[in-house]
C-alpha cells in the first residue's frame, strides 16, 4: 500500500513497522527520495495509505499512522539512500561481526566503494579503497560530524 501510495517517481520506502498492539496499531512508513522528502509529500502519503487502509478493511478499524522521513541517525538500508550520501564517512557494520569507517565514495549495483579509514595505535591512519557487496553490510550509518 505504501509503494503504491508514493506521489512522485523519484521516492521510495525506506521501512514501514507495525507494533504489535491489538488494540490500536501504530503504522509506520518511512519514505525517502532522491532529493529529500517534503511534509507535502509525506501529507499525500499519509491520505493515500488512510484511503487505502479504509478501502481494504473498512473505515471502522483503529490505527495510528505516521509517514515521515527517515532521520539522520536511521541506518541506511537502500541504494538510493546510499546514492545520496556519496561523499559522507559511514561506519559500516559487517556481517563477519567486523566495523568499517570510511568515505563513500560510489555506489554500485551490487555495493559501494568506500575510501576504508585503517587505523592502527601509534601511527597516523592510513587510506584503502574497498569494494563491498551490500550482501555483507548489516549495518550503515552516516557519521555525524561537526567539524
């Protein structure tokens, strides 16, 4: 319902979570595009899956709905996302149980190119580039910097 629910080409969903409440379900669906969200945007959803949930189930069932965009701190989950973070460090977490910090650098169809940050105690931290599937990510996050 949510994919079907998207105004414009260039978004797409992030997530959508449904707690477990019998009572009175929260439904979450996270959007993104290829530059950004609007409010506007995320109102069109909104009204869309509302429609689409009264349609399908009748206007008496009781949930709560929350479109929004996914917040800075939200792991990266798909390509475009990656797409619009080239250039950022990420901390990537590996399926091996291994971290990677570096800078995107490319995003592939079957990866990214990250400029991996080594370092090692005592000396000054040194540059590779790597290669890696999205298969072997379990987790990415941009790194937030201040500087």
């Amino acid at each position: 319902m949510a994919e079907d629910s998207l105004p414009e080409s260039d978004l797409f969903i992030v997530d959508v979570a449904v707690s477990d409440s019998a009572v009175r379900p929260k439904i979450t669906v996270l959007a993104d595009g290829e530059q950004g969200i609007t409010i506007d945007q995320c109102a069109t959803i909104s009204r869309r899956v509302n429609s689409k949930i009264a349609e399908t189930y009748g206007e008496e069932v009781s949930y709560v709905l929350e479109v929004s965009s996914p917040g800075v701190d939200f792991p990266l989950t798909q390509p475009q996302q990656f797409k619009r973070n080239i250039g950022r460090n990420l901390k990537l977490k590996m399926q091996d149980g291994t971290e990677k910090t570096g800078k995107l650098e490319e995003v592939t169809e079957t990866g990214i190119n990250l400029t991996e940050e080594i370092k090692q105690k005592g000396k000054k931290a040194t540059y590779e580039p790597v290669q890696i599937p999205f298969g072997e990510i379990v987790k990415a996050n941009v790194v937030i910097s201040f500087k």
